[in-house]
C-alpha cells in the first residue's frame, strides 16, 4: 500500500498524506482537520503501515 493510493481515495496530494502520517505538518500548511481525519481513516481502512526506515 502506497502513500499514492491513500491520497488518490483522499482527494489530496501525496506529500500531504507524507506530512499527515508523518506528524510533520509545518505551521505554514493548513489542512482542514475533516481531510486529515479523512487521510487517517483511508489508511487505516486501507491497512496502511509505515516505513520503519523513517
């Protein structure tokens, strides 16, 4: 599972979904709290697990 495919059903770009599961949103990003619960909830559906090279 990518991070490309997580934002494709979010609606949002995949540096988004980088930043969203990340933590590494940056004061001059806003998101709106409903497309990062949305991101959240697409991943989990989706089984997502992040990299452990991070």
């Amino acid at each position: 599972m990518t991070q490309k495919v997580i934002a494709k059903q979010s609606g949002v770009s995949a540096s988004m979904v980088s930043r969203i599961l990340s933590g590494r949103l940056e004061q001059a990003v806003v998101i709106s709290e409903e497309k990062e619960f949305r991101v959240r909830r697409v991943a989990e559906e989706l089984g997502y697990r992040g990299s452990c090279q991070s």
